[in-house]
C-alpha cells in the first residue's frame, strides 16, 4: 500500500506557523500595554507627590509665586501626558482585541485542518487493514490451493 500522503500539509503547517507568529504579535503587544500602564501609574504618582510638594512647601510657608507656577506646569505636564498615555493604551487595547480574534480565527483554521487530516488518515488507516485482510486471505487461498495441488 502506499504511503499516506497529506496534501495540505504545507497549508496546514504555513497556518501553524502563522499562528505563532501572531501569538508572539500578541504577547509583544501586551507587553507594550503593560509598559504603558506602568508609565501611567508613575505619571500619577509623580503628579500625586508633586500636589503633595506644593501643599507641604505652602503650609510651611515661603513659596514663591514662581515656584507655585513651575509646579503647576508639572503638574499640567503630567496630567497631559497621562491622557497621551491613556489614549495610547486605549488604542493598544484595540490593538489586542483584534489580535485575539486573528488569533481565533487561525486556530480554527488549524484545528479543521487538523481534523481534515486525522479523517483522512482514519480513512487510509482503515483501506491499509482491508488491503492486509485481502492479502491475508490471497495468501490462505493460495496455500490452499498449492496444498489441495500437492495431495492429488
């Protein structure tokens, strides 16, 4: 019997392939969208200490009006980055939903793939033990016959 033979092999490889790559796209992006949510939550933070700043050196007395203007537009500075950092994320995040679904969409792809393969295969599996039985009972049928041939 001939060997089994899977034509859409390379298809279904070229789609395993492909899926790794976009899982790798996937982790690199949620990576990007850790890193920006960090970057956020230190902007924050900076813009919390810096109200914190401003509240402690005005309660102790001696700010100048100066001093009052460059921490203000720290903190404008801050909070504008932030809402840059919040968009990024935001548009990141739509980044990875649509990631996700390709995602999906490629392991469906595989796995009917997979599928179509292991049903030809059970089909080839069972054509190789009906090929073998047949080849059996040539070879019984035949070692009859030879057998009935030499008693006569």
């Amino acid at each position: 019997m001939k060997k089994f033979i899977f034509k859409p092999e390379k298809l279904l490889d070229y789609k395993t392939k492909l899926l790794e790559n976009e899982k790798l796209a996937l982790a690199a992006l949620n990576a990007e969208l850790a890193a920006v949510n960090g970057r956020i939550a230190d902007m924050t933070e900076a813009a919390f200490n810096c109200r914190e700043e401003l509240r402690d050196m005005q309660l102790g007395g001696g700010v100048t009006p100066a001093t009052c203007k460059m921490y203000f537009r720290y903190e404008d500075f801050l909070k504008t980055e932030i809402q840059k950092a919040r968009k990024l994320a935001a548009q990141l995040a739509h980044k990875i939903e649509k990631q996700v679904d390709v995602i999906k969409d490629l392991r469906l792809e595989t796995k009917s793939l997979e599928l179509l393969k292991e049903a030809k295969l059970k089909v080839y599996r069972k054509e190789e033990i009906k090929d073998n039985e047949r080849q059996v009972e040539e070879y019984v049928n035949t070692s009859r016959l030879m057998h009935m041939g030499f008693e006569r």
